[in-house]
C-alpha cells in the first residue's frame, strides 16, 4: 500500500513567534535578542550634576578654548609721585610731634629723631616702592622734619621763659627762633639731623 503523499509548501513557522516554549528565540538566521537585565536605567546615559565642567578630564583647558581662569597680578607700586607726596605728608606731621616732645621735656631726644626718620621712609616706600627718588625724597624730608621739630621745640620754651603765647613766638619773633637755633646748634644738634636722614633709607628698604 502506498504512502501518503504531504502537501506541499506547509506553512513555516513564522518569525518572532515562540519556538519550543522560548519567547526571545530569532527565526531562522536571526540571533536571539538580548534578554533585558532588570534594570530600567541600564542604558540610559548619566544625569547632569549641575556643574558644566564635571566631564571634563584633568589637564583640559576652560571652556571657549581658553586656558586657566586669569588671575590678576597686584598693582605694582611704583607711583614715584604719590610716594614723594606721601613722604612729604610724613615729615610734616612727625616733625610737629617731635617738635612737640623736644619741648615739652626740653630736650632733643635722639631715638625720637630716628623715629621721625623711619616713618617718613617707610610709609612713603610703602606707597612708592624702593625708587631712588622716593627714598632720596625721603631722606631730605626727614632732616627736615627733625629741623622744623627743633625750631617747634625752641619756640614753646621760649613761649614759656617769655610767658607768650606759642603762636605769637612762631608768628611774630620766628627770626628769633631760628637765631636762637644757630646759637644752640652743635654736634648733637647736626647728628640728629644725620640720624633722620638715615633713618628714613632704613625705613624705606624695610617696606620694599
């Protein structure tokens, strides 16, 4: 008895369907897709952390094809002219302040001269910078300033040895003042003068 013969062209299984109980097999030349993992945000890419340059690696430069941030350099300080003024400031008001001291103990005092000179050369440094003319400024104003502070200090003790007030003595007998200082002047009177002077070159290099 004869075999029965099969139709033909029987319908294939089609693509995608489940093959032998397996839902992600492929059909035929097909890889079977990746199963997922569990994890919803597996693939997703990282969320932003709010700062622009968090993926950026070491050694990169900064945004804009710039380098690194600029840092401003500090202001040098080379105002000669400011310096100069500074200085001169300084020996006017430390000269009335030994001016002020000399009379009222009645003598000179040479640490109070140093004094004078060391602040003149140090705030007018500190303004100026190590220039040579504001240190030379320096220094002539400080003898100066221990000149006008001796010529103060007379002026109050004759105020006192007269019973006259200090403006009339500075106001209407200053050649008096200044004779009365030629008279009195000697070596220490001249030495002060000198340490104000160098003073003020020691100040100034200090401050720069």
């Amino acid at each position: 008895m004869s075999q029965p013969v099969q139709p033909p062209n029987q319908p294939q299984q089609p693509y995608g369907q489940p093959v032998d109980g397996n839902p992600y097999a492929g059909g035929p030349g097909q890889g079977a897709p990746s199963a997922p993992t569990g994890n919803p945000y597996g693939q997703q890419p990282p969320a932003p952390t709010g700062n622009p340059f968090a993926g950026q690696q070491p050694g990169q430069g900064a945004p804009f094809g710039g380098g690194a941030p600029f840092t401003p350099a500090p202001p040098a300080r080379n105002n000669v002219l400011l310096g100069v003024a500074v200085a001169l400031g300084a020996a006017i008001v430390a000269g009335i302040l030994y001016g002020v001291i000399a009379g009222s103990i009645e003598r000179e005092v040479g640490y109070a001269a140093v004094g004078v000179g060391f602040l003149v050369g140090f705030a007018a440094s500190k303004v100026g910078g190590s220039n040579p003319v504001v240190i030379a400024a320096s220094a002539v104003f400080s003898i100066g300033a221990v000149y006008v502070g001796q010529l103060i200090g007379i002026s109050m003790i004759l105020a006192d040895v007269a019973q006259i007030p200090f403006s009339e003595v500075v106001g209407d007998h200053f050649d008096a003042v200044t004779k009365a200082w030629s008279l009195e002047a000697d070596f220490m009177t001249y030495l002060f003068l000198g340490l104000g002077a160098v003073a003020a070159v020691g100040g100034a290099k200090k401050a720069g």
